[in-house]
C-alpha cells in the first residue's frame, strides 16, 4: 500500500505546523496551525480531508484555505459531517 505523495517546500526558520484531525459526533474536524516567532506581512494555507477506498487516498470530501495578512500565526479549521452518521468511525 502506498500513501499520496507530499512535496517538500521550503519553510522559513524557526516556523512551525501543527495538524490536529479529529472526530466529534457524526464530524471529522480538520484543524492546522502555523506560527513563526515573527511576524510575516501574508501567508495561505491549504488543506483538505479524504478518505482511504478503492486503492486510493485521494477520496477527497472538504477544503479550505486560509490566508492571514500581518501575524505571526494562523489557524485553518473546518469539517466534515459523514454521510453515515460516521457509524463506520
């Protein structure tokens, strides 16, 4: 079995990423966040959740990117209420 390929990118010194997926009720939460020890004038992120079927991982179900103008972190936090009820966990 193999999983999607990731591309490395250059990430500036010091800044960090923090992923959390999680589940609540019948929802997947997708929660990312992004800080450095200084501020940066913009930055984006992107991300979204799939799921594993049919020999693949890219069963992509929800999306979100963020932006953020002057800061020194950010987060990008959205769900995904399953169709099922999440009965399959």
């Amino acid at each position: 079995m193999s999983g999607p390929l990731v591309a490395p990118m250059l990430y500036p010194s010091g800044c960090g990423l923090s992923v959390w997926v999680y589940q609540d009720g019948g929802a997947i939460i997708s929660s990312s966040q992004t800080s450095c020890p200084y501020n940066f004038s913009t930055a984006d992120m992107d991300s979204w959740l799939g799921f594993y079927a049919w020999f693949s991982y890219n069963n992509q179900v929800a999306a979100k990117t963020a932006y953020s103008g002057p800061a020194s972190s950010f987060t990008n936090t959205y769900g995904y209420w399953c169709a099922n009820g999440n009965n399959t966990s």
